[in-house]
C-alpha cells in the first residue's frame, strides 16, 4: 500500500485544477452522450434500423461501455494505488477519450457500426478518467470540505457542459443557415468537444500532484496481480466497511435511474416531444445551469447536514420531474421537469462523490473510487438497457419506459436509508 509522506500544503491552484478536470470532460457528456450525437445515432446514422432498434443498439452500446468500465475500474484504481500512477492512468485516459471523440467526425448516414465502436472505446476512456480524478479527492481536501469541493467541481463541469454546448449550438445555428445537413454539424460539434476537453485539461495535467511516496514504481505484473489481490480482500471483507457498500448497492439502483436520462433525455424531447436539434441543445444548456446551481448549493448543504439526507432529498425530486415528465403533453411541463431533473443531478452526483471520499480509507482512494465506478458503470448498464428494452418491448412507446426510471428512484431513496454516514466515517478514519 502507497504512503502518502508528501504532506506539503495542498494550493488554491491546485485544487481549481482538480475542478477543472470536470469543466472539461462535462462537454462530453453533454454534447455526445446527453444532447447531440445520441440523438443523431438514432435519428440519421441508424435510422434505416427503425426507432425502436435504433434506440436499442444505443442503449447495447453503452451498455458496452460500462461493461469495460465495470471490469477494470476496480482494478485500475487499485494498481495506481499500488504503484503511485494515478496521474499516468488519468493522462492515458484522457488522451484516449480526446481521440476517439475526434474521430466520431467521420460518423455519418449508415454508420452505425463504425459509430458503435468508436462511441464504446471514447465512453469507455471518459468513465476511467472520471474514476481516477475523483480518487484524488480525498486528498486535497478533508471530510469537512469534501462536500463543497466535490460540488464546487460538478458546478463547474456543468458550466463547461453549457460553454460547449453555447459553442456547438453557434456552429449549428451557422451551418443550418449556410443550407449544411445534421451530418455535417454533428461532425463538427464532435471535434469542438474533443478541442475543448484537451485544452480544458491541461491545468489538471500540469497542476495536480500526485502525492503518494510511490509514483515512481513501474508497473510490473508483481504490481497488477497486487492489484487484483487487493480487489479479492476488499470484496471478502465487505463488513468492514458496511455503509460504504450499501451506499455502493443504493447507488447502483438510483444511478440507473439517472443514466436512462442522462443518455435518452434527448432521444426522447426529439421522439416524444417533437423538439429539433437546436431546441434540445437549448433545453440542455438550461438544465446545465440549473444543474450547476444545485451541485453547489448541496455542496454546501451536504457539509452541513450530511451527504445521505441531501442524497435522499435530490431522489424525491427525481421522482417528481419523472411523474412531471410523464404527464407532459406541451412543453411547459416537460420544462418544468428538465429544471426539476437540473437541480436534482447535480446534488445527487456532488453529493454521491463526496460520501464516497468520506468512507474512504487514505491510501486507498483509488482502490474504493474504482469500486464507486463500478456501481455507477453498473447502473449505467442495467438503466439504459431497461429503458431500450421497454421501448423495443412496447413498439416504440417511450412514455411507458419512462416509468422504468420512477422504480428506480424510489428504490433508492429506500436504500439509502439504510446507510449510516457518521459510522461509516469512523470505520474509514480506523482502516486508514
């Protein structure tokens, strides 16, 4: 196990670039995953498929993904904790996410298989950066602060995710005007997103520290079967750490939930609601606002109250944007639930980083992010794979999948409170 005998003082500097790292991988997923090039797999790159199998084969293909993600994060995060490489992990990931986004510009009409490929390896990169940033969490910050960092990060990658949607929503309005098709816009917003991550993700390539005393032992197979030896006893020995895992197994249930919006939200204002590209971009750039806001007011409440209560509040207001959602037949109510959705995903995301932090032993943050990955790559299968099930199930019927998400959610709420965060922490504070 790393020790960490680096102990200089961590720098304003450094922590706004562990922020940073979020305003640049945010464009991402807002613009591939949630507004943009999800919406147009299933409307023009696969549409000879048909809606419903359309939507199908992008839900496998994320489902794909996060299968990847599910096998090695754990892994992965231990190795680096292991052999000190955590920043070499994330600089790898990050190149790779970068690339393959850019070569989603070559997508077009019939490409679906190509598109497949290239969606699952650049989705697969962004989730391993993401487990690998927030392992650096718990150490430029203590339990005291770790909610309001952990949410001052997530406002900003929502105000990255609006920055470059405004970008891509300019070119767009543009290249309509010039007489230019969906396929050429699509293909250039892909390469505004990967520009932008790479530029935004200098100051955390070049800023952060990586403060283990071991970071400069190569990676042998010694270190990678360590790696896996430590995923066995953290498994085996999952009474030592209760709440963490029944945070794990709650997060997995409601994070389905919000995968299935996350990455049909647009597929569905465009098949349900009847939205064009520039209104779904325009309806995303405002639930990132909306977003931002709520990342960083619990980020605040989660210091003050605790991160399972304000976990617990953003699942009821999942569960009435849901209901608002289903109900929507003018896009006044369906509005009204993209806000509600807004406020709600960036508390429950903020706060569900920040209590992994707190349950987690020093030393061994990468080890127990990769385990957090895991549930949430796990949610990412089993939500978006359901909802594209029951629209392929139902012939085309995304309404009646909806409510697949509501399950979810209150679920959830149910599970998390079973999760004790005061002894949760003090079994960290024993184990590290």
């Amino acid at each position: 196990m790393p020790s960490y005998h680096d102990r200089s003082p961590v720098t304003k500097r450094e922590r706004f670039a562990w922020c940073m790292y979020d305003f640049a991988n945010s464009g991402y997923t807002t613009v591939i995953l949630t507004a943009v090039f999800n919406a147009y797999f299933v409307g023009v790159v696969a549409a000879e498929e048909g809606n419903d199998q359309a939507t199908l084969l992008w839900t496998l293909a994320m489902a794909a993904a996060n299968a990847l993600v599910l096998i090695s994060a754990p892994v992965i995060g231990a190795i680096a904790d292991y052999s000190g490489t955590k920043k070499r992990f994330l600089f790898i990931s990050t190149a790779g996410c970068v690339l393959f986004t850019a070569l989603l510009s070559t997508i077009g009409p019939g490409d679906t298989y190509w598109a497949i490929v290239l969606v699952v390896l650049a989705t697969f990169m962004f989730a391993s950066g993401e487990n690998l940033i927030a392992a650096f969490l718990p150490e430029i910050s203590d339990a005291e602060t770790m909610g309001r960092l952990s949410g001052y990060g997530w406002a900003l990658g929502y105000l990255g995710g609006l920055f470059t949607l405004a970008l891509c929503l300019g070119y767009v309005t543009y290249a309509e005007q010039q007489g230019y098709d969906a396929t050429h816009y699509v293909q250039v917003s892909t390469l505004i997103v990967a520009a932008l991550f790479g530029l935004a993700a200098l100051p955390t390539l070049l800023w952060l520290r990586e403060r283990s005393s071991t970071q400069k032992t190569p990676i042998t197979t010694q270190i990678i079967i360590a790696g896996f030896m430590r995923i066995r006893t953290t498994l085996r020995d999952t009474s030592a750490h209760t709440d963490l895992f029944r945070f794990l197994l709650a997060l997995t249930t409601y994070y389905a939930g919000i995968h299935i919006v996350i990455v049909l939200a647009a597929v569905y204002a465009q098949e349900v609601m009847g939205f064009k590209t520039q209104d779904t971009i325009v309806l995303i750039m405002v639930v990132n606002i909306t977003a931002a806001i709520g990342a960083f007011f619990f980020g605040y409440l989660q210091d003050k109250f605790g991160s399972v209560r304000c976990i617990m509040i953003t699942l009821l207001i999942w569960s009435a944007a849901i209901v608002c959602a289903y109900y929507a037949t003018d896009s006044m109510l369906f509005w009204i639930a993209a806000n509600l959705i807004g406020i709600a995903l960036g508390g429950a995301q903020s706060a569900g980083r920040a209590l992994v932090g707190k349950l987690t032993p020093l030393g061994r943050q990468g080890e127990f992010f990769g385990l957090w990955g895991l549930a949430t790559k796990l949610s990412a299968i089993i939500g978006p794979i359901t909802y594209g099930g029951m629209v392929y199930w139902f012939e085309g019927d995304h309404r009646i999948a909806l409510l697949s998400t509501l399950g979810f959610f209150i679920s959830g709420f149910v599970l998390m409170a079973t999760v004790n965060e005061e002894r949760g922490r003090k079994k960290a504070e024993i184990f590290s």
